[in-house]
C-alpha cells in the first residue's frame, strides 16, 4: 500500500455513515481530510474528534448534488488547503453522487 500519511483527501458524504469510516480510516493514515457534507454540526464534530487525534481536520459545509456545488467545493478545498496534496472523493449519496473527482499526481481512490 502506498504511504497516504500527509496527502490530502477530500472526503464527502462525510457527516454520516460511511463517509464517517472512511474518515477515520484515512485518519489513521495519517491523512489530512477536508470532511464535506451539508449537516455542519456533524461534520464540525468529526473534525473535532479528528483533529484531536492530531489529524488536520476541516469541514467544508457542501451540497454536492449540482456540478457547480461539486465544482465550487473544490475550488474552496483547493483554496484552504496546499494544491500541490494529493486528494480524492468518496460517494455521498445513492441517487446523486458526487460529481467532483480530482485525479491526484500521485496517488487516487
Ligand atoms: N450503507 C451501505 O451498506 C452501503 C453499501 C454499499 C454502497 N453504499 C453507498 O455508499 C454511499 C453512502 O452510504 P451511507 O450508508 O453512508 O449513506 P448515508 O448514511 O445516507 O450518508 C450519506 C452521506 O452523504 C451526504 N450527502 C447526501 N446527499 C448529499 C448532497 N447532496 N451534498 C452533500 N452531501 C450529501 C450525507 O450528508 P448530509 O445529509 O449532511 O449532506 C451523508 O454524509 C451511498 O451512495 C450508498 O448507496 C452504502
């Protein structure tokens, strides 16, 4: 497995669920995360329980069901956090899934 710790990922649907394993399993890894979803207070909560584990944790406050929503979260991601990491995203929703996937120079899922 390639080394994640201190690439980036962007993980949406980030508030509940799935998104909040997959969190806490790049966590784990060391990763930076820029947790999106729409539910501010869960996603502020991860980022507290997250950042106290000494991971750089951000919530970005996102309804990703549009493209531009998708591609504006991006551009606010990319502007909060070093461009030159590396990050990915993870499906929010069954009926409309995310439609921002950014490929990484050096690493993707
Ligand atoms: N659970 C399973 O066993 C399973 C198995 C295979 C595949 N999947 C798929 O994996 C995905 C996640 O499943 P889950 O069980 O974790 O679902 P979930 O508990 O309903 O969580 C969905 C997540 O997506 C976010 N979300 C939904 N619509 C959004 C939107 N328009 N913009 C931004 N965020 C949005 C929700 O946050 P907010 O409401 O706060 O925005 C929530 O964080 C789904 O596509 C599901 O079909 C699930």
């Amino acid at each position: 497995m390639r080394e994640l710790s201190g690439l980036t990922a962007l993980v949406t649907g980030a508030s509940r669920g799935i998104g909040v394993y997959i969190a806490r399993a790049l966590a784990r890894e060391k990763m930076q995360l820029a947790l999106a979803a729409r539910s501010a207070a869960e996603l502020n909560a991860l980022a507290a329980e997250l950042s106290g584990q000494g991971v750089r944790a951000q919530a970005f406050v996102a309804d990703v069901a549009a493209p531009e929503s998708a591609a504006e979260l991006v551009e606010r991601v990319g502007a909060s956090w070093d461009p030159s990491t590396s990050w990915s995203t993870t499906p929010a929703s069954s009926s409309r899934r995310p439609s921002t996937r950014r490929r990484s120079r050096t690493w993707s899922a």
